[in-house]
C-alpha cells in the first residue's frame, strides 16, 4: 500500500512540475516574442521608466510583505485552508495597509532626489499600486501551491503571460510608458479575481488535515514562520537587484533599460529551478517520512541543476548570435549576460533546497547562505564596480548568487547529514527512477 502511494505522490510531482516547467517555458516564449516587439520599438528611456516601476514596486512588496506567502504555503498544505484562512484575510488586509503607507512615504521623500529624477509624479503612484497588487496575488497564489491547486496556478500564469504579450503588441503599436505601466497593473488586478475563483472552487472533496493537525492556525503562528523565512527572502532580493538599484541610480534610466534586458535574460534559466521548487515545498511539508523527503529533494536538485547548466550555455549562445541581429539597441546587455550567467547556475541549487529546508519548517537556515552572498556581493561591488564599470556590477552580482548557491548546499549537507557526493552524483535508484518517469 505504501509503495503504491509513493509511486502517486511521485507521479503528481512530476505531472504538476512538468504541467509547471511547460507553463514557464511557453511564458518563456511568450516574453521572447513581447521582447522582439518592444525591443525594437520602445527607447530605452521608455523600458527604464516601466522597469522603475517594476523594480521599486516589487522592492516594497519584497520588502512589506514579511514572507506570508512563504508561510500560507508550508500553512495551507499542512492544516488545509479550512484551518487557516482566517488569519489569512487578517493578516493580508493588514500588511496590504502597510504597503501603501510605507511604499507611498518613501516615494514622497525621494520625489526630486537623483534616484528618481527622470520619473514623473504619475509613476511613483503607479509603483504603490503595483507593489500592493504584487503582494495580494503573491498570497493568491501561495494559496493555490498550498492546495496544490497547481492546475489553477497554471492557467492564471499562463493567462497573464498572454495578456502581457497582448500588451506588448500594443506598446510595439503606440510606445507609451504610461500604457505599459497602468495595463500590466490592470492585467494583475483581473489575476487577483481570477485567483480569488479558483481558491473557492473545488471539483472534488475538500482535502482533511491529519488528525494531529486538525485545529484553527493563528495568526501569531503564521507571523512568527514567515519571519524566520522574511529575513532570509528579504535578503535573496536584495542580493539579486542590489546590482538592478546601483545601475538605476548611478547610470541613469537607459543603462538601466539596458541592464534590466541582461538580467530578464539570465533569469530565463530558472524557468525549471522556479518550477520545481514550487512544486515540492507543499508536498514535503505534508509528508511525514524523513527519508521520503530528503530523496524529492535529492533527485530534483540534480536534475534541476544539470538542465539549468546546459540551458545557460544555450542562452549565451543564442543571444551572442541573435542580439546584435534582431535589438541592436540592446547589444550592450551581452557582456553583463555573460558575467550574470556563471551565478544563474549555481543559484538554482539554492532554489530547491532553500524551499526544501522551509519544508522542514526551518526557514531560519536560509539567512546563512543569503547573508554571505550580500556580503561577497558588496566587497565584490566596492573592489569591481570601479574598474569594470556596468560589468563590474553583473560580476559582483554573479560572485554573490554563486556564494549563496555553494553555502546553501552545505546548509543543507549539515543539517540533513547527507554526503556532499549525493547532490551531485545520481545514484542507481534515481537513475532508474527517471528513466521509469519518460518510459511513461
């Protein structure tokens, strides 16, 4: 009986991670084709306006948010939303609150100031709208992982991959930052709705927690999970668009329009670390072997990281060779690509077992390896960013992701007692596993 649902749960991890990875990869192709169009049409200046908006909205959500939906997933999956949606709501209308408090503050003292110089007052709101509505779908759909709604988490991705495509044929139209700008807000409010929908709706059964977890979650437990896991995430952003926010403010907005191009083109490789650790969080958190976790974890780190490695070489490729050919205007983003590429690899191992750990209910042992990557990334900026000017930045950020990566593998290795060795070399178990999976 117990090999028979192992052989279901491993069967629905891959079905959800490939129904995931096949979301990604055609939203993947679906923002290549939007960056043919507006890369060809839209100023730079335009795309560093729309992505001002992006970087400092997200930043606020990244920031405000506390990492609740970190926490509604590991939540929602162990004590099923019938135990946790009240403090959900509560929790989502406050720190909502928060967010246009704080962010619309911050905006108000930086008006005029050379970090937002070249932004009309129009944009600054727009980045309080689009940090608020950033966190409310974020708890949507770590509501849906928790549920392992992952067909719902699906379609409402893929709808608003095509719905910015959509946009982006427009822009290509009539460049205008402003309709950039308020269309992707509204796209994310329709989400929300949509989001909303899909969480009320069943097609089946209600799934019941396990007797022992049978009972209402409060508030105090949700806040006091998702600040061990906040301190940790905060830091991983910052890590990552530390070099972003040096660039948009010391280089001006078409550098950073420039910049921006070469780390959403990095950022395609984890297309599958992205996919899979999303999947996994919630089924290890309701899984109650030790052994059965730590072999998802095992397997899905390997194959992840090998596919991402290979991915990156492709891409680099595929950019030297298109780039220059088809966005002349963005030719400048390939040396930057390069350094950010080496940090991309390593970094998916730190996705995966960063959410496998947060599985465990230890999210506190992810501030490790993200605190050392802050700190190999601003030593490396002070010594780099001199010499090599925008390269030196991507360098640095690249030395940082791969610090963070390597560490979270020793994290790991410690606190599971696992060989180093396993993370890296398939066993004849996993092996046959895999082949077994495409034989199907």
């Amino acid at each position: 009986m117990k090999v028979k649902q192992a052989k279901a749960v491993r069967s629905s991890i891959v079905r959800d991670s490939l129904d995931t990875f096949g979301t990604n990869a055609f939203g993947s192709i679906l923002s290549l084709v939007a960056a043919f169009m507006v890369l060809n049409r839209v100023n730079p200046q335009i795309k560093g306006l729309y992505n001002t908006v992006q970087l400092w909205g997200g930043g606020f959500s990244s920031i405000l948010s506390l990492s609740i939906n970190s926490a509604v997933i590991y939540f929602v999956s162990r004590y099923k939303i019938q135990n946790t949606q009240g403090a959900i709501k509560k929790l989502t209308f406050w720190i909502s609150g928060a967010i246009v408090l704080i962010s619309a503050s911050v905006v108000l003292v930086l008006h005029g100031s050379s970090i937002f110089m070249e932004t009309p007052a129009p944009y600054l709101l727009a980045i309080v709208i689009y940090g608020t509505s950033s966190f409310v779908l974020n708890i949507c759909i770590a509501v849906l992982r928790g549920e392992n709604k992952f067909r719902s988490y699906n379609m409402i991705v893929l709808i608003q991959r095509i719905l910015v495509t959509a946009l982006a044929v427009a822009v290509f139209l009539r460049p205008s930052a402003a309709t950039w700008v308020w269309a992707t807000i509204a796209i994310s409010l329709a989400m929300i709705l949509l989001a909303l929908y899909s969480i009320k709706r069943w097609s089946g059964p209600m799934p019941q927690p396990a007797p022992e977890d049978d009972l209402p979650v409060a508030t105090g437990s949700i806040m006091k999970y998702s600040l061990k896991a906040h301190v940790s995430n905060i830091m991983t952003y910052l890590n990552t668009n530390f070099g972003s926010y040096i660039v948009q403010g010391s280089y001006g907005g078409g550098n950073f329009g420039v910049y921006s191009t070469a780390v959403t083109m990095m950022q395609q490789v984890w297309i599958l670390p992205d996919a899979v650790s999303q999947v996994i969080m919630s089924r290890i958190a309701s899984m109650r072997e030790q052994s059965d976790k730590l072999k998802l974890t095992l397997v899905s780190s390997k194959i992840v990281t090998y596919i991402t490695a290979f991915s990156a070489l492709l891409l680099v490729w595929v950019a030297d060779v298109f780039v220059p050919k088809i966005f002349p205007m963005y030719v400048g983003a390939l040396a930057p690509l390069k350094y950010l590429i080496v940090g991309s690899i390593f970094i998916s191992y730190a996705k995966v077992l960063n959410n496998s750990i947060s599985a465990y209910g230890r999210p506190e042992l992810n501030i490790i390896p993200t605190a050392l990557g802050i700190v190999a990334n601003i030593l490396s900026s002070v010594l780099l960013i001199p010499i090599m000017g925008i390269n030196g930045v991507a360098m640095a950020t690249s030395i940082s992701l791969s610090t963070q990566g390597l560490t979270s593998i020793i994290i790991f290795c410690v606190f599971t007692k696992t060989p180093f060795y396993r993370l890296i070399v398939p066993s004849g178990e996993e092996v046959s596993m895999v082949r077994g999976i495409f034989k199907r």
